[in-house]
C-alpha cells in the first residue's frame, strides 16, 4: 500500500510538473506572436510617422504622379511614386507568371514518386539552394549571364513579334539592355525555391488515404494530382506564392542592377523601369528633408500593396475551401 501511494504521488507529481511547463509554453508562444504583431505594428507606425510630411504636401496625388524631381519646387521636391507602383505590380506579376508553374510543377514531380528517393533528395536539396544565394550574385549573374543570353531572344520577338505593344523595342531601347524583362526573369529564379519547397511539403503532408482512394475509384494518376491532391493542398500552395510575391515585390539589390532604374512607364518589357524597393535603395542613402519623406511614403504605398495582396489570398483559399467542403 506504501508503495502505490508513493506511485500515485509521484504520478500526480509528474503531471503537475508538464501541466507547468505546458502553462509556460503556451504563455511563451502567445508572447511570440504578439511580439511578432507589435513588431510589425511598430514598424507600419514608423514609416508611417516618417511618410506625413510627403503625405501633407503631395495627398493622394503622390500615387498618380510621374516626375521625381529632388531639386524642383526650390530644392523642396516634386515627387510621384505611379511609375514605380506599375514596375512593382509588373515586375512581381512576371515572376508568378514563371515561378508559379515552374514551381509547381517541380513540387509535383519531386513529391509524387516520379523518382527514385535518392534522386529526389537531391533535386529538393538543389532547390532549396537556390534561397541561400545572396541576391547581390543574382544580380551579377544577371549582368554578365542573362542580359547577354536574352539579347538575341530580345532581338527575335522585336523583330517578329514587335507590332504587339508589351514586346516592341521602343526608339533609343537596345536589345539586350537592362529592363523589366531581365529583371521579371530574375525575380521569378529567386522566388522559384520558395513556391517549389512549400507546395511540395503540402503536397507530400497530405494522407495516403487521399491518393489511394482516388486511384481505388478508377482515376488515372495525373487526374487524381489534378483533382484532388492539388485542391487538398490548395492554402499550402497559395500560402508559397504569396510567400513567393511578397519577395519579388519587396526585393532591391537583384531588381536594382537589371531593371534599369528609370522612372518612367512604356507599354513594352524590352524598355527600363523602376520599382518601389529599388527606388528606395538607389537614393535612401544620401535622401533628407522632403525627399526622404517621400521614400518613406513610396515605403507605405509598398507595404498596403504588399497587405492586400495578402488579403485577396486569403479571400481565394476561403473560397476554394467552401467549394470542396
């Protein structure tokens, strides 16, 4: 009787000791993640705070205005931040058309047995090394690699191809120079591992059960990734892109040596152009006064595009999810 009352006392104990630690993990967790809101809180706020003076000069007219003048109006300033916002959104917009079913597909390919497991190791394992380059190297590459690869490409679909306006060479644009299209290339590479390494990871976390029971039902195997692994794993894949966009549209060093830097808007992808992050790491350095403001404003103008591209996917996934519940 001794004997389990001390059992039961040390069993109790026991409980009570991962009771407490239980309590103490959830209260860390719980402080991680309004650590991470506060965080982002503060960093909205202090943008924001710095962005009122452009806000009070220029209004809402920051965001249709072309000219970024630094020694107009008295040395005071003119600034406008619409061609920047069409290269982010254009730029951003190249990338997912590329990385997406790149990605995708690779995601497939790697998760569904296509391979042997070794091989498939290995792949994943090039992938993913493709997040570790810095992106001052892709950039370099870009210069002495891409650029003079794609002239020629530049060359033919001007010459065949120009009369649709997104693939002219405009008058003064030389094939094979810096623009949108080296620059939407790049984007899409860096953006590639993030897309592949989280839809694969979605793809290969679903049940067996899934797959077994769509081939038991007759379907073929591409009917059964396309009808119903990919729905199954549709938030994960969404999640990866965003993912995936919110690096394109944020990056600057890659951008800033491709994209050619100028802030104007043409209808072709040959020509060069600008973007909100590469705007803020070619001039932040030497900006004061009002100009530093109107960087801090482009910075907002970022940050609400970046949060509503976040809501609109949050919105696509609730409405995939509603129509296979």
């Amino acid at each position: 009787m001794v004997a389990q009352s001390k059992f039961q006392q040390d069993t109790r104990s026991r409980k009570d000791i991962e009771k407490r630690f239980d309590d103490i993990f959830i209260t860390l967790t719980k402080g991680f993640g309004w650590g991470i809101a506060a965080v982002l809180i503060l960093m909205a706020l202090t943008v924001a705070w710095q962005a009122i003076p452009a806000l009070n000069e220029f209004g809402l007219t920051f965001l249709l205005k072309s000219a970024w003048n630094p020694v107009a109006n008295d040395g005071l300033g003119n600034y406008g931040a619409w061609p920047m916002i069409v290269g982010t959104l254009i730029s951003s917009a190249m990338a997912l058309v590329i990385a997406v079913p790149l990605g995708l597909g690779t995601a497939i390919f790697l998760s569904e047995n296509f391979l042997p497991p070794k091989i498939s190791t290995i792949l994943t394992f090039m992938v993913e090394l493709l997040a570790a380059i810095p992106s001052v190297v892709y950039g370099l590459w870009g210069i002495y690699v891409l650029i003079p690869f794609l002239e020629p490409i530049e060359k033919f679909i001007g010459n065949y191809f120009g009369w649709f306006p997104i693939f002219g060479l405009p008058e003064g644009v030389r094939a094979g120079g810096p623009g949108m299209f080296p620059a939407g290339i790049i984007l899409s590479v860096m953006i590639l591992p993030i897309i592949t390494a989280i839809a694969r990871d979605s793809l290969a976390s679903l049940p067996p059960d899934l797959r077994q029971a769509s081939l038991g039902l007759g379907a073929t195997r591409w009917g059964t990734i396309i009808r119903v692994l990919i729905p199954a794993a549709f938030s994960g894949i969404v999640g990866g892109i965003m993912l995936g966009l919110g690096r394109a549209m944020g990056e600057t060093m890659a951008v800033t040596m491709l994209i050619g830097n100028a802030n104007s808007i043409q209808l072709t992808l040959f020509a060069p152009a600008n973007t909100i992050a590469s705007l803020m790491a070619n001039q932040f350095a030497e900006a004061s006064g009002l100009q530093l403001s109107a960087l801090m404003y482009a910075g907002v103008v970022l940050f609400v595009l970046t949060l509503l591209v976040n809501i609109l996917a949050d919105w696509i996934v609730n409405q995939v999810k509603a129509r296979y519940e």
